[in-house]
C-alpha cells in the first residue's frame, strides 16, 4: 500500500526585490502531497484557505442577452425587416423586443461578465432596460 509522502518548499518570507530591480521574487510555502501516484499541493496548516469566488450565474440576464443578440442577427439578416414584424412573429410586446434589443449595445466585458456569472453584484434586468450610457467606459463605471 502506498503511503502519502510530503515534500515541503520554502520558508514564509518576505518578498525580496533581485539585484538587478525587476523581479519580485515571493517565496510561498507549501507542500507536495503524493497519495496513490496524485500530486496534490497541499497549503500550511496555519494558512487561511482561499478559494476564488463562485460564479453567481443569472438566468434571466444570460437569456435577455442572448435573445437580444439573437434578435439583432434576425434583423441585421433581413429576416424580418422591422422590429414590429419580429416581434409579431415572436409574440411578443415590441416595447420589450426594443428594450432587449438595447442590450446588444453593452460592453464586451459587461456581456462577458454577465455570461460567465460574475457580474457586479446586484445587478438586474430592470436596470439594464432603463437609459444606459453608449460609452462603454461609461457603461462599466455605472455598473461596477
């Protein structure tokens, strides 16, 4: 039977500036932990755990951009030539289509954000249909 075996590196110190002044070097003391042919890295027992935040993933944002974009490509494809057919096709209000319609314009990173889950907190649906700026620098700064 294979017994965990541990290798153990560094000693807690302070970040230490090279002789030439442009690396950093940050020593992180932590272990190997060989258990049945894993490695695993094992932190010291006096450390904090740490363990990066849990996407918040909001259904109702990812489907209104998406149907949003999907939207767009209907129109931009000549599909449909006015919103009031798309959204009479679709059976929907054409205020909402407008309105969903506007979130094609949101930055990459709001978008990218939104999709992967980790939108700045408290952020809703509701406020992206009310006036957002075009800027998307501007954008990010109202959404942080």
């Amino acid at each position: 039977m294979n017994r965990p075996t541990t290798l153990t590196l560094g000693p807690i110190g302070q970040p230490k500036l090279s002789r030439d002044g442009r690396t950093m070097v940050v020593s992180i003391p932590f272990s190997f932990r060989r258990s049945g042919g894993r490695k695993r890295v094992v932190t010291p027992s006096n450390a904090d755990a740490w363990a990066p935040a849990k996407p918040q993933v909001d259904s109702t944002l990812i489907k209104a951009v998406v149907r949003a974009h999907r939207w767009r490509n209907m129109l931009e494809s000549n599909m449909f030539s006015t919103v009031r057919d798309l959204a009479k096709a679709e059976k929907i209000n054409e205020s909402y289509l407008s309105r969903v319609l506007r979130l094609t314009l949101l930055s990459p990173t709001i978008t990218e954000a939104i999709l992967n889950g980790v939108q700045p907190e408290g952020l809703e649906l509701a406020q992206l249909f009310k006036s957002i700026p075009s800027e998307w620098d501007k954008q990010e700064a109202t959404f942080r």
